[in-house]
C-alpha cells in the first residue's frame, strides 16, 4: 500500500512539472520573439557596454578616462595610488611609451625634459581643449618594483596663503638694511 502512494505521488509531482513545462515553453517562445525584436537596441547597448570599459584605441593607443586632476584629463585604467593637498599619483599596467605618446598628443608644455631613471618631466601642463586653465606639473615614470607599470604625478601650484604678509619696496629695504647692520 505504501508503494503505491509513493507511486500516485510522483505522478502527481511528473504531471505538475510537465504542466509547468508547457506554460513555460509558451512565454519562452514569447520572450524569444521580443528579444528578437530589440537586436538593434541590445547591440547598441552592448556596445556601449563595452567602450565604456576599454582602455585602449583601435591602433593601441591609451583612451582618456572621465576622470580630471588639477584640469588634466588622465587616461583609462591608472587607479589613485596616493594623494597629497596639491598632488596627486596614479598608477597603470601600461608601457611608458603609450602613456607619452597620449601625453604628447593631449597636452602642450612650456619643457618636456627626460631625467635620470627614465622619468619625463612636463612643466607648464595645459590641456589643449582648455588653453586658460593653470599650468600643472606633470611626471610619467616607471612605477618601483613593477615591470610594465608606469606612474603619472600631477602636482599643481599651491595657492598663495591670503593672510600673507605683503611686502612693500620700501619695507623691503628697511628689513635688507637691518639684516646688514645685524650680520657685521
């Protein structure tokens, strides 16, 4: 007797899953016809999906990124590594080549100078879409202890202090003449 209530129950249990099943295959083919449909929309917004996350162009080169430090719009993929008031370092896995190269492309300086242990030094930075904005310092370098890694420092100039005490010509000259005196 208890096999056969066991028996009657998994038919039960068969017959309400194959029901399921067939009002499910119903909205199936439903749902596929509506994705059908919206193909151009889906591939639009794959699309999208995807340029938001690359990093590089079609011929290699770095993308800009939305983000902006001190009015200089730095490339895709470089994470904030420290922050300082007025300075800022970003670190990236990508050749210090390209990074110059997007630089090069990006901005114009007053001196692009290459120093010791392959650093290149921008002085009087301005983004060439914003010719007004102040000039920052800009460093691209290999990051320590990180083959293929390069850092960008950006540092801009510290405000001048508005409690500062302005010196006249006059006042100037008294002060030089006191520390003469003072120094024989």
């Amino acid at each position: 007797m208890g096999d056969k209530c066991r028996l009657n129950a998994v038919w039960v249990l068969v017959g309400a899953l194959a029901a399921n099943a067939a009002v499910g295959c119903k909205n199936d083919v439903e749902e596929q016809r509506r994705q059908l449909l919206q193909t151009d929309q889906r591939t639009k917004e794959r699309n999208a999906r995807i340029e938001a996350h690359r990093v590089l162009g079609p011929e290699g080169e770095l993308l800009p990124s939305e983000t902006k430090v001190a009015g200089v719009v730095l490339p895709r993929g470089f994470e904030l590594k420290f922050t300082e008031p007025h300075a800022w370092t970003y670190d990236g896995h990508y050749p210090q080549a390209k990074l110059e190269a997007y630089f090069d492309k990006r901005v114009t300086t007053k001196t692009r100078t290459n120093k010791p242990l392959g650093e290149v030094e921008y002085l009087g930075v301005r983004e060439k879409s914003d010719p007004n904005m102040t000039a920052v310092l800009v460093r691209v370098s290999p990051a320590p202890g990180r083959l293929e890694w390069t850092r960008i420092y950006v540092g801009e100039p510290v405000p001048a202090d508005p409690n500062a005490r302005l010196v006249d010509d006059q006042a100037l000259r008294e002060l030089m003449a006191e520390r003469r005196k003072n120094a024989r």
